[in-house]
C-alpha cells in the first residue's frame, strides 16, 4: 500500500513539473503555419457541415478539428489551442507516469524526452491525441485479462483512428494483435464471446470512417500521393534508417536545428554517414526485438506495427522526424506490453544465453536512449525558446504596430503566409491560386498565376488603394524597381527555414509596366 502511494505521489508530482514546464514552452513557442492550420480551420466554420467541408482537402481525420472547433466558438485566440494541447499532453504524461511499467528513473526521463515534451508538446498538433490513446490502450490491455473489456479496449482503437495517419497504422497493428492474442496464447475460449466480435465491429467502424475523411478528393494535390517506386530496397533502407534519428533525437545546435541530427556532425562524406545511420538504425531495432523477442503478443505487435509505419512512409508519405516519431512509441508500447506476459523459454540452453543478455541489459539501453531524448528535448526548447519557431507572430504584431491590419495583403507562398493570416485574424489575397482565404486549400490548380508580383498588381488595380506584400522570400532588387514596391522590414531569424517574411508594399496609383515583364 505504501509503494502505491509513493507511486501515486511521484506520478503527481512528475505530472504537476511537466505541466508548468509544458506550459512555459507553450507561451515562449511562436506557432507555425500546420499548427495555425488546424486552428483557422475550426475557428472559420460557422457550423459542424462548415467544419466537414473545411477539411475536405486536408488528408487528417477531424477529432482533433473537432476538439478546436468549440473553443473556436469561445476565443478567436490560438493560444487557446495551445492550453488544449497542454491539458492533452499533461493527461497523457500522467497516464505514463502513473501506469507505465518502468521504474521511476526511466518514467522521468520518458516524459522529459524529445517526443513527449517537444515534439508533441510544445508544438500544438494533433499527434498527441493519438499518443494519449495509445497510453490509454495500453494502461488497460494488461488489466484483468479474465475479464477483459474489449468494447472500451475497441473504443479507444476507434478514437485512435479519428487522430492522424500515423495513429491509424498503430490503432490497426493493435487491433490485429488483439485478435490473434488468443491464438498466440493458446486460449481459444475468446473466440467464442459474442462481445469479442462487437468489439472488431466497433473498430471496423472506426477505421473505415477515418479512411472516409483522409481519402482525398480527385483535384486534391494529394490525390496522386502513393510513391511505390522500383527501387523498393533503397526506400525501405530509407525508412529504416529513420529509426536512428527517433531514438536518438539530439539535433544540431543552432538555429535551423528542427529536423537536424547530430549525426551529421560526422566529418565523413555523406553516403558514409548514411551507411552509419543505417546500421545504427537497425542495431537499435534488432536490440528492441530481442528485448520483447520472448514474449510472443509483444513481439508480434512490434513487428506489426514497425511494417505498417515503414509501409505508410514508403507508399503514401515519406514524412518527417515528427510523424517517424510513431516508431518511438511503436517501440514504448511494445516493451510496455511485455510487463503483461510471461518470459518464454527456448529448449535450447545457447537461446535463452543470447536473449538473457538483452533482458539484463534492457533499463540501460532504456536509460541510454531516453536521456538521448532528454538531451534532444533540452536543446530543442532552449533553441525555441532563444529563437522564434516562426517569424509569423512577430510579423503580425509588427503590422498590428502601424496600423496595416486592415490594408488589402498579398500573401506569398499561400501555405506560408496564411500563418500571418491566423495571428491577424483576417483573409488575405494569395496570388498563386488567385484567391482570398485563410487556410490553405490543397487542392490541385489548373489556372494560376505564375507571377506573384504580377497577380499582385492586379489585385491592387482591383482594390484601388495600396497592398501590403507578406511573402517568404526575398524579392529581388529588378522586380523592387520594377514594381516601384517599398520595403518595408525582413523577419529572418525563423527556425522553420520557411517561415521567414519580407513585407513591401505596392503603392497605389499603379506604375507603367512595359510588357517585357515575365
């Protein structure tokens, strides 16, 4: 009773750090655009069919839309998507700290990991719900197997495919080892209950309502975004050799860091590194599998759920460190489900040598790569703190400084800008689609404009007065003379290389522009 409530404390307490930690990051983190994204999406639907039609070209399923959307309702302030993301990644720390099956030092070096308190904390995606359910999922697979709910076990599955891609895959290699568990465990008394079946009926629901909203339309630009190629080796080597930049996730001090790995400190020319990387890679891979290897329903989950985030990557989207993230906690989830199975044993005495050296030396390997994780997270959120993650917030507040928001803008590149539009609450023109909006919409164009300044001028001819230029790159000295546009202030010190603006403005009477312009 004793050692339950130290545990009960340390969880509180770890929680409550985590918390305040958390949220001090949150209000020193200048959100960029795919945060804003979901946030503009929610707050400019004036209805739940409003809502629906927003997300049609965004490839994610809405339970995070869905969430913001309410609170759209109550603050036009994104903050207030931030303090949602806190209560989140807050629920789902806890639920680690409280139910995981780790002894106290590895519990706080997992919180306080690249994953759990940067990537998916300090910056405001819908990665976290799906991370909160997996926990969930896995806090109550081991609990009373006699009597194990499978309905809620199959509503959280359900829930878990309404977050994002990445925790659909998980959700589905869950759910198939749910359903082979008794075949691997030899109890074949489950196939028999009608409330097994209900509960695949539910998930079965769930995934299929999920495909539905992540399924593109014809003219979306990601209608066409299967990329099996021939060269099916080099892919999946790609992929694999992602796993080295997940485990350990220490990135390049300096102000570009996201998406850097400190491996590429290496002075070695760059297919050597890779080469490096790879086998990396696979030795932290293979050592995971030896470590769950013994525990059938364990291993079989891994090797599952491993083959479905590297099929994902090499079929539909190659993504980045943020969505290869789910190996990390395709790996957690593994080793947490071990704690709920007994240690096999192989006939031969020379087998349970070689697996008996990974099960010794399993919280060192823990140790080594969560305090890696440690290390990532301490850099990248010293570096978000010392920078801006996005220049869109001080772009923003410096045209709400001299009174331009309320000035016609043209915002280039649209996906870009739109970020600027969120801090300012407004719509601004974008001249590549040629259109006046928030958010982005994916959608494949067939008219656009190829000249932004051009498109530009033809919108302030329209409005008849002058334009504020928000763009993401600089514009070259002929066009400033040519357009007769002023430059006005250069936002540059952005973490995302992306996320830099450059604002001009276009005065109004129109200059003569002879037709040698491109």
């Amino acid at each position: 009773m004793e050692n339950s409530d130290n545990d009960l404390k340390f969880a509180y307490t770890l929680t409550l750090v985590f918390s305040v930690l958390t949220l001090f990051n949150l209000l020193h983190h200048e959100m960029w655009r795919d945060e804003l994204e979901a946030w503009m999406i929610a707050r400019d639907a004036s209805s739940l069919h409003g809502l629906i039609d927003n997300m049609r070209y965004q490839g994610h399923p809405m339970l995070w839309h869905l969430i913001l959307y309410p609170i759209t309702k109550i603050s036009r302030n994104p903050i207030a998507m931030q303090m949602v993301h806190l209560v989140i990644a807050t629920a789902s720390a806890f639920i680690f700290l409280r139910f995981a099956p780790f002894n106290k030092l590895l519990k706080g070096l997992f919180v306080f990991g690249y994953f759990p308190f940067f990537e998916y904390a300090t910056i405001s995606r819908n990665y976290v719900v799906g991370i909160l359910f997996l926990f969930l999922f896995c806090a109550y697979f081991g609990k009373d197997f006699k009597n194990r709910n499978y309905t809620l076990l199959s509503i959280i599955l359900f829930l878990m495919c309404q977050c994002n891609a990445l925790s659909t895959v998980l959700s589905i290699a869950l759910a198939i080892t749910l359903f082979f568990e008794p075949l691997l465990t030899k109890n074949f008394t489950i196939y028999r209950s009608w409330r097994f079946y209900a509960a695949i009926a539910i998930f079965t629901a769930g995934l299929f309502l999920s495909i539905i909203q992540m399924k593109p339309p014809s003219d979306s630009y990601w209608y066409h975004s299967v990329i099996i190629t021939s060269d099916i080796p080099s892919r999946i080597e790609d992929q694999i050799s992602e796993i080295w930049n997940v485990f350990i996730p220490i990135p390049r001090v300096e102000l570009n860091f996201w998406e850097t790995n400190i491996l590429s400190y290496l002075p070695v020319p760059k297919e050597l590194r890779y080469v490096i990387r790879l086998f990396a890679a696979l030795g932290l891979f293979l050592f995971t599998l030896c470590i769950v290897f013994r525990r059938k329903v364990a291993a079989f989950y891994y090797m599952v759920a491993i083959a479905g985030i590297t099929a994902f990557g090499y079929i539909f989207y190659e993504g980045s460190l943020r969505h290869r993230g789910h190996y990390y906690f395709a790996s957690v989830a593994a080793l947490w489900m071990c704690s709920y199975y007994p240690m096999g044993e192989f006939t031969k005495p020379s087998y349970n040598v070689f697996f008996n050296f990974f099960e010794r030396n399993k919280n060192r390997f823990l140790t080594l790569i969560f305090s890696a994780g440690v290390i990532g997270a301490l850099i990248a959120n010293s570096l978000d703190y010392i920078y801006p993650f996005s220049e869109a917030h001080e772009t923003a507040e410096f045209i709400k400084k001299n009174n331009w928001q309320n000035m016609p803008v043209s915002g280039f590149w649209d996906f870009a800008a739109s970020g600027v539009s969120a801090y300012l609450d407004r719509p601004f023109y974008y001249p590549i689609p040629n259109k006046t909006g928030t958010f982005t919409v994916w959608r494949s164009q067939s008219n656009i404009n190829e000249n932004a300044l051009r498109a530009t001028l033809m919108y302030r001819n329209t409005v008849k007065t002058d334009v504020l230029l928000v763009f993401n790159k600089p514009i070259s000295f002929q066009d400033i003379r040519r357009y007769r546009l002023t430059p006005i202030k250069y936002f540059t010190q952005s973490i995302v290389l992306s996320e830099k603006f450059y604002l001009y403005v276009m005065r109004y009477p129109a200059p003569k522009i002879n037709n040698s312009v491109d």
